[in-house]
C-alpha cells in the first residue's frame, strides 16, 4: 500500500489460526438458533430481535458496542436498536441517528459492495462522518450489511469504544454468515412489524373517522338548538385532551376550557394583541378554508398552537385553537377542529336566520372594533345580523370581575339576555382587552339621547344578575353613537375611564356595580388621557367633528355660535347679541348640538370639554381649519361679544341630578 493512500478492508485483518473455523460455524450456530428461538415467541418486538442479533455479533467478534440500523428512504437507514457490554440496551441513543446521509461514504461503501467494510483510526477516517466518531469514541469499526438478495436492508455497525480492536480475515467471514443467517429472522419479523403498524393505522382511522362523524354530529346538534360555539368546548377538551379556545372574529377569547390535570387559572389562548402581530396575521389570512395552521413557539407565543379559522359567508366570524401544553399536537387534532370549522360553516350557509344573526352579531361587533370591512358595507353587513341603523345605539363597557374566566361566553349570553328582559335590546356582544361590551340598541328611531331608557334597562339587569349570585363590575355607557363607525373610539374611550376606575379602588367599590356614563368622566378622561396630547388632538377633532361636517354641509354655523355660547359664559342672551339672531335661533342651534354631537349645553362639565377641544385645537391649528368665525375668548370674557355688560338673568347652565 502506498504512502497517503486510505487503508483497504481488509488492511487489518489477521490470519485465522488453523482449526479455528470449525469452532467459528459452531458458534455461529448457536447465536442463529437463540434468534431463531426468540423470533418465534409471542409478542416479541423486532427491536428486540435486532438487539440480540448485535449482542451476538458483538460475542462473535470479540466486541463490545452495536448498533443496528434498518433501512427507511434514499438510501438512509435509522437507528433501530443498540448493545453495549458496559450499559446494556442503548437504544434509545441509537434510535437518534441516522446513517448514509450526505459525507458518510463509509455507509455507502457497505451499500454499494453488500459486504463488510472496515476502518480503522475512525475519527480521522475521510470516509466517516468524524465528528460522530468522536462524539461515540470509535476506534476501529466494522460495518456489516443484512441482505437480502442483493438488497441492504439494515447494517450493523460493530466496535469497541475507545479502543483499538485487530480483525482476523475468519472474523469478516464470520460476521457475514451470521448475518446472513439473521437476516432471514429480521425480514420476517420486520415484515410482521409492519403487518401490524399496517392494521393499527387502518383501526386507528376507523376510530379516527367514527370521532370526527361524532364531533360533526355534536356541532350540528348545538348549531340546531341554537346555542353558542363554546358549549362544544368540553367535548373537545375531552376528545383532543389538551386546552382548546374559542375567539372571536378580533381574537379576544370567547371562551376557553383544559383538563383538569393542567390546573389552569388563566386562558392560555391567543390575545387580541398576538392576533395582529404580522407573521401570525400572514398565516391566518394564506390559511385555505377549513384548514389548521400550526404557529409555531416564539418569545411571544411561548407554545405551540393549532388554529382553525371559522369562515362564514365569505369572512372570519371567529377562530377555534389547540394549543400544545405538555402534549404534541397530532393530526387528530387537526382534523376535529377542522371538521367543527365545516360543519359550522355549511350549518350557517344552509340555515341563515334568526339563529345566524345571533350568533354572526358578536363577529360583526369585533369587526367594527377592528375596523375591518369597508365602510359603504357596514348597512349591509349590519341588516345581515338584523342591526337597525335607524335607530340610536349606545355601547356598553362591563369590567370583567373573574379575567380569563372559562365560562364568559355564557355569562355574557346571560348579561345580554337578562338587558333583553329589562327593557334594551342587546344586538351584539363580545370581549376585548378584559371587558365585555354590548351594543344597546334603542327602540327609538334618530340620533335621541337614550342615556335614561339604557340606564333604566341595565340598572334592572345588574339587580337581576346580582340576584342570581352572578358577578359583574363597573358598567360604562358612552354617548349615544350617530353612527357605527363611532365603535371603535366610543371603545377606546370607554377603556381609558374604565382605566381610571381601576386605579382608583373606592371609585370602582363606589360605582360597581352601578352604571357610569362616559359624559360624567369626560373631564376626568380628557386630563388623564394615556396618549399625552397627541390623543386629546384626536379626542377633540372626534368631538367637533360632526358639527363641522353639519356646518360644511348646511352652513348652519353651530360650530360659531358653540364658540360663542362658551364665550358669554353659557347664557343664551349674550351669546344672541353676539352672533346678532335672535335667541330662539341660538336654541335651536344649541338643540341640534346636542342631537348631533355628544356636547350637552346644559352641563358645565360639557360644556368645559368643548373649551378645551377649542383650545387643543386653536394650540396646534389654525382657527380657520376649526371655524371661520372671529377668534372669541372662551369662559374668560363674558363681555366681550360686543362689549355687553354682564347680565343680571340666572345662568342657563344647570347640572341634571
């Protein structure tokens, strides 16, 4: 052999001493007839047929570690079984590996010639992978293919760890026809192996078939009855065996249920804000109609989860997820949830109604929080969920006493029902950032203040439900909405006073659980605005508004004579000599302030938040982009409108009790 070139293998074999061979085939014998005995018993795995073949091989040799490999695809095999003389069964390191992959010519090697193939100095080998070799301590290994014909179907790899080890040409002959031999018992076990893996994986698709018809019949027997999605959480939680959450159509949990061994106290489901992070969002939208998508675990999501998009014609209405705690997620858990999402949607496709709407309303809500859909839809969308658009509405906020309770999808059915029974009509709810909000619809049609006709509806309500022994916290009710597309500020409104409760603990035992209306803490919510100025600039724009868009169009000039009701210090005779009209004209302007907008002239606390809109925006506008009226003082001067002295009538403004 020449200097450089890589040992052949046969470079370290060494003569078999003479009258060895005898003993050698006798040996051989008896290891073959132990397999043989044991391959024929009852229940006997071909893991451990595979590790008793190596064992004796390893005896054979003279040997002290294996491994055996089978087989799997392009001409890779994985690790099956494994035996070491100093720590017995390894095979569950065995099982990690897999050979012939991309560099390990040695395996290539043993294929391409069927025959045994040694190597010396393994580490440094050129044809192994050296950096397994020196994680195991290979020395000197001999690999040994099972053939069948002139197939490979498995290989045996044979050394000592950590030590050297001189092969005799009897020792190669030797491996061989043992393994010939065994090869015969390990095909026949192999092939009842996979007889077997074979009517496990039929049985388990009838079983998996007979659960997705039951889970399809349960979907449809609560879709008939018309009761919410959330009631199938139960079942589900005990078929899939892991926590499972219904969303709405904006991610706030709806509701959520776990075994009882998890010992949850909070839902382990999406938020809201995890919904909107980008890639989450991306795989949600490219996610096929009745379909799953597995989010991966980030720092964000810190688990994985599988989740099912709820399509209803054509959109969103909400979203059921699995998520992994403990226990993979598996293909059944696809496919209940999958079949849940169908059933559903052709349940809905195929009975649009009463019960649709009911249910489709808190998918509508969540859209309009999150200004999904396009505006010129929104009459369509809201006739859909039987939403009158002529009539006034008011949206209420109610803090949730028990956060991530599993039940809040039938308490907010209950709250919603018992307002439906005190008098309001509740026509959508759902939940976001830990509070319930209603949508209240009036009986009344026009923009018409409807704060007592609510109040009086939930003040019932709340007395009912404390009645039952049910809880619920502060209730905030925001003026009444002159549109729908008012929903998502009247919400963020609505969280920043709720906010302010919070922090405040008489104020939250003080009103809860009274209702709170949002003109009553206006002020306070405009000086503790969490967004600084840049969210009291859009806090007053939202407020004047409605009035600059009447002024544009009717050139009614309500804003003019707002800024100069504030200047003549809320007195209607000043405020009519300034703008020179008569008083009447002056109350009928002020009727349709309040019609149209949430300014109130009969409150000082209203009117103290119209100043300081005009102010805001006076500061960092140009006054010809808030009016085109003559810059007026306002509650400074009262006067200066025409420099008429003071007026000796009472001031109109009063405070209603």
């Amino acid at each position: 052999m020449s200097a450089g070139q890589a040992p052949s293998r046969r470079d370290n074999y060494r003569p078999c001493p003479p009258g060895a061979r005898l003993d050698h085939h006798t040996r051989v014998l008896g290891a073959f007839e132990e397999v043989a005995a044991l391959a024929a018993g009852e229940g006997v795995s071909l893991d451990e047929i595979l590790r008793l073949v190596g064992r004796h091989l390893c005896e054979l040799l003279g040997v002290s570690r294996c491994s055996v490999y089978l087989r799997i695809t392009n001409g890779l095999f994985q690790g099956r079984a494994g035996y070491c003389a100093r720590e017995g069964c390894i095979d569950k390191k065995v099982s990690r590996l897999v050979s012939g992959v991309q560099g390990d010519q040695f395996t290539s090697e043993i294929v391409q010639g069927a025959t045994p193939v040694l190597v010396q100095n393994a580490a440094t080998d050129p044809r192994t992978i050296q950096k397994t070799m020196r994680r195991w301590g290979v020395c000197d290994m001999l690999g040994v293919p099972l053939v069948v014909g002139e197939e490979v179907i498995g290989i045996i790899y044979a050394d000592s760890p950590g030590q050297h080890h001189r092969y005799q040409d009897a020792d190669v002959s030797l491996a061989q026809a043992f393994a010939g031999l065994a090869t015969l018992v390990v095909v026949q076990s192999w092939r009842r192996e996979q007889a077997e893996a074979q009517r496990e994986k039929l049985e388990r698709r009838t079983e998996d078939l007979g659960l997705l018809l039951t889970v399809g019949d349960l979907a449809t027997r609560l879709i008939s009855e018309r009761r919410p999605l959330a009631d199938l959480l139960r079942p589900l939680v005990t078929i899939i065996d892991k926590p499972v959450a219904v969303h709405d159509a904006s991610g706030a949990t709806v509701a959520w249920a776990a075994p009882q061994r998890d010992s949850l106290k909070a839902a382990p489901g999406l938020t809201p804000e995890e919904f909107e992070l980008p890639w989450v969002a991306q795989a949600l939208s490219e996610c096929p109609e009745d379909a799953s998508v597995v989010l991966k675990a980030q720092p964000r999501l810190r688990y994985r989860r599988l989740v099912v998009p709820v399509v209803v014609s054509d959109a969103v209405s909400g979203y059921l997820e699995v998520c992994e705690l403990g226990r993979r997620l598996t293909a059944r858990d696809a496919a209940v949830l999958e079949r849940v999402a169908r059933t559903y949607r052709l349940a809905r496709h195929a009975e649009p109604g009463d019960g649709q709407a009911t249910c489709d309303s808190s998918a509508f809500l969540s859209g309009l929080l999150s200004r999904r859909g396009e505006p010129e839809s929104l009459p369509d969308r809201a006739e859909a969920v039987g939403i009158d658009l002529t009539h006034a509405h008011v949206l209420l906020h109610v803090s949730q006493v028990v956060p991530d309770d599993p039940n809040l999808g039938g308490r907010r059915e209950s709250v919603a029902d018992v307002i439906g029974r005190a008098g309001g009509s509740c026509v959508a709810h759902t939940s976001r950032h830990g509070a319930d909000l209603f949508l209240i619809e009036s009986s009344r049609r026009g923009a018409a203040d409807i704060s007592d006709e609510v109040a009086g509806a939930v003040d019932s309500a709340l007395r009912a439900v404390e009645a039952r022994g049910e809880q619920v916290g502060f209730v905030i009710a925001s003026h009444p909405l002159r549109s729908l597309q008012e929903v998502p500020s009247a919400a963020s409104r609505l969280e920043q006073i709720a906010e302010i409760l919070e922090k405040v603990p008489s104020a939250v035992n003080a009103w809860a659980p009274q209702i709170v209306h949002e003109r009553d803490l206006q002020l306070v919510r405009l000086i503790a605005n969490r967004e600084g100025l840049q969210g009291a600039v859009q806090d007053s724009r939202g407020l004047l508004a409605p009035l600059l868009e009447h002024d544009r169009v009717h050139d009614s000039q309500l804003v003019t004579t707002l800024r100069a009701y504030l200047a003549a210090q809320g007195r209607i005779r000043p405020t009519a000599l300034g703008l020179a009209v008569h008083e009447n004209t002056v109350r009928y302007r002020l009727g349709r302030i309040r019609e149209l907008s949430s300014v109130e002239p009969e409150r000082l606390d209203s009117l103290l938040g119209a100043a300081a809109a005009f102010q805001i925006l006076d500061l960092l506008e140009s006054r010809e982009a808030v009016s085109s009226a003559t810059a007026l003082p306002l509650l400074d001067d009262p006067c200066a409108i025409g420099q008429q002295p003071p007026m000796s009538d009472a001031p109109t403004v009063t405070r209603r009790a």
